[in-house]
C-alpha cells in the first residue's frame, strides 16, 4: 500500500513536470489513487468532507479579501502614487528608483499578501519608469522580480495565513514574525543595489531631488494605506477582530479611501473582483485537491512512512533543516507558494514537532523558502511575470538579475537560524 502512495507522489512530479496546472496534479493523482486504494465513492464523500471543512473553513474567506484590497490599490492608481512617494524620498541616491521600487513591494505588501500581485502590479507601474531612466534591464528587472517576495513578509501575508490554516498556528503571531525578516530582508536588497549602483554608475542615473517641502507633501497619499495597516494590524493583536474579520475592515478602509479620492469607479470594481475571482478560485483549488492528496498519502502510508524514515535517520536539526531547504528549492521549479506548502506542510509538521523547532520561526523559514523557490529556474513563478510586464527583456537576464537576490533571502534564512530570535521576539513579545 506504501508503494501505491510513492507511485502516486511520482506521477504527480511528472505531471508538474508536464506542465499541468497544480491544482489537477495533485486533484488527479489524489482521486486516481484514492479510487484504487478504496473505491470511487469513498473518493466522493472525502471529497465532499473536504470542501465542507476544509473549502468553506471561514479562516480562508481572508484570502480573497486581502487579495482584493490589493487589486483595487493597483486598479485605482493608489499603488503608483505610493511608489511616486518613496521615489521623492529615496530616488535621488545610486540606484535610488530601483530601491524605490523595492521599498513600495515591501509597502505594498501591507495591503496584499501576495507575491505575484505584487510583481504584476509594480511591474506595470515602475517598469516603465526604469526603462525611461535607461536603468540595466538585468539589475533592475532581477530587483523588482524579487521584491515581490517581500509582499509575502510584511503582515497581511496569504502565504502565513495558508500556513497558520494547515499547522492551527496562531496567524497574528505569524503575522508578527514576519516583520523583522521583512524589513531586514528589505535593507539587505536595498543596500545591494546601493553598492551596485555605487561601484557602476553607468548601471543607471540618479533620479530627480525634490525639495523637503514636496516630499512632505507627497506623504498625503499614503496616509490611507498606513491607516489600514495600523488598524489591520493593531485589531488583531488588540483582540478586537479575527484575521479574516480584519481583512473585511480592510477592504472596506480600502473603499472609502478610493471613494474619498473619486477613484471608486465601476471599471475598478470590475477589473479587481474578476482579478480577485481568479486568484482566489486558484487557491481554493489548490487547498481542496492538496487536503485530497494529503488523505490518500495517509490512507496508503505512505507520509506515515516517510516521516518515520527521516526521524529513523538520526538527523541533527541542522541537517533536516539543510534536507528540507533543498526540497524547497527543488520543489520551486515546478510549484508556486501554495503548492509548496500544501504538498509539503502536512509532511514536514510532525518532524518540526519532532525536533522542538517553534512552529511560529519555521512558518517563517517555510514562507521564505518557498518565496525563493518563486525565484528559481526553470520556472520561477514571479519571473515569469515580470516576463508578461516587460517582454523586451530576455527570461535569462531576468533570471541572472534575481540570482543575487535570491542569494540575500538565503542570507536571510542563515541569520534566522542562527539568530532565531529575529522571527519569535516580536510575536512572544506582543502576544
């Protein structure tokens, strides 16, 4: 019965590898091999039970929300006025626009948790002005591909929320986690492209200098997005709302500030609910077709057996957590966050439990690792996005450009380990 669950897991790597869609490689393989171990209606009622607790749990109805606050940020023109903000500040220094844009991803990440809205969203808004100031197609499009990544960080994050969904793990203390990690990973990208900037000037010109008065005065459009973050955020550890009642308070901040600026318009509305509806419909699948795979390992044994052969191998921490790193970035080339942490949490977890490791710091590893597998070739996710936005530029230099960034997240997941502290001190702190 073991062997049927491995053969499973194979076909299901085979079909990624065929480039099918993750929702029907893992919905497929879990109904075929259910189908065979049991019988077609045992599949039927498992799949019913799925989609009632797992489908319709009301922890997931944050999802799209969240992810509609942020299509209606880009659709509404809020998003570029951000950007325009932080270029005033920043922009005059060495590669001060490409850090601009760095810094707006990770801003903009506390309005939606998601890494490729993030990409195709900076991606249409800065793209054009990169290229405007002749920056190096390389260098620029390697730093906004992977400033994406930092939307999954800063809180709200979906790739915390999924995480907090399959482990029961609080999801404002994952929120909380990931704001130091977020903010260091930020500095860690800006001060790469400072020195790149510094040592090859001809990488691209400094952008213009404002005066203190006009800086001050573009913060009058980002006071909304920091209200929102400030009351998303302080509701939660303040006890006074759920996350996904959070994410409803958000969207609703979200309309009455576009309503407030006459940017609340009906081909808004349209263009983010079906943008959202896509998204959204993409998750739902990949939860319910995974929480599927996840029955059939189990009746056939086959993720019983596994981890029990890893516990079996006497493995330091170090070196499960050195196995599982490079899992991730295997697993990268062929999924995207959610599949990643579907197909691999319901693995992984009782090893963590296993060693003693603190579920709220390797939420953090497994965001993080998942983010730079959405950076790796041959399929790197956000670069083929950033792909879609600009196709003047060739999908290897885009490739070659994310390569040191993608690095700088390793960096990042080093110091988590070593100095975990950087993940659980902010949520033990506050909660």
């Amino acid at each position: 019965m073991v062997a049927v669950g491995y053969i499973g897991l194979a076909i299901m790597v085979a079909l990624l590898f065929m480039g099918v869609p993750v929702t029907f490689a893992l919905g497929v393989v879990a109904v075929v091999g259910l189908s065979y171990v049991t019988s077609f209606s045992v599949v039927m009622q498992q799949a019913i039970m799925v989609v009632n607790q797992e489908g319709m749990s009301f922890i997931i109805i944050c999802i799209p929300l969240f992810v509609f606050m942020g299509k209606m940020i880009y659709h509404t023109g809020i998003a570029k006025e951000l950007f325009e903000c932080i270029e005033r500040w920043i922009g005059f220094l060495p590669g001060g626009l490409a850090m601009s844009a760095t810094v707006t991803c990770a801003a903009f990440g506390a309005v939606t948790g998601s890494s490729v809205a993030s990409v195709a969203t900076m991606g249409t808004i800065i793209r054009p002005e990169l290229k405007r100031y002749n920056y190096d197609d390389e260098l620029s499009s390697g730093a906004l591909t992977s400033a994406g990544t930092l939307a999954v960080l800063i809180p709200p994050s979906l790739g915390f929320i999924m995480y907090g969904v399959l482990t029961d793990t609080s999801i404002g203390g994952l929120f909380l986690a990931g704001v130091i990690p977020g903010i260091l990973l930020t500095g860690l990208y800006c001060a790469y492209i400072f020195i790149r900037y510094c040592l090859n000037p001809k990488l691209g010109p400094r952008g213009a200098s404002y005066a203190f008065l006009d800086r001050l005065i573009s913060l009058k459009g980002t006071w909304g997005l920091l209200l929102i973050f400030v009351i998303i955020i302080g509701g939660i550890y303040g006890g006074f709302f759920t996350p996904t009642e959070a994410s409803g308070v958000g969207v609703a901040g979200v309309l009455l500030i576009c309503l407030s600026r006459r940017r609340l318009t009906w081909k808004a509305m349209r263009d983010a609910m079906i943008d959202t509806g896509l998204v959204a419909a993409m998750i739902w699948g990949i939860i319910v077709s995974g929480y599927l795979l996840a029955r059939f390992l189990a009746v056939t044994g086959a993720s019983q057996a596994l981890v029990a052969f890893v516990a079996d191998m006497g493995l330091s921490r170090v070196g499960f957590m050195v196995i599982i790193s490079l899992i991730y970035l295997a697993l990268g080339m062929l999924l995207d966050m959610f599949g990643m942490l579907i197909l691999t949490i319901p693995f992984f977890y009782p090893l963590v439990q296993h060693y003693g490791i603190d579920p709220i710091w390797f939420g953090t590893y497994a965001v993080i690792m998942c983010e730079i597998g959405l950076l790796t070739p041959p399929v790197g996710v956000n670069v083929f996005v950033m792909h879609d936005m600009a196709p003047d530029i060739p999908l290897k230099a885009i490739f070659r450009g994310v390569m040191p960034f993608a690095a700088l997240n390793l960096f990042c997941v080093f110091l988590l380990e070593v100095f975990p502290k950087l993940a659980t001190w902010l949520p033990y702190k506050i909660l």
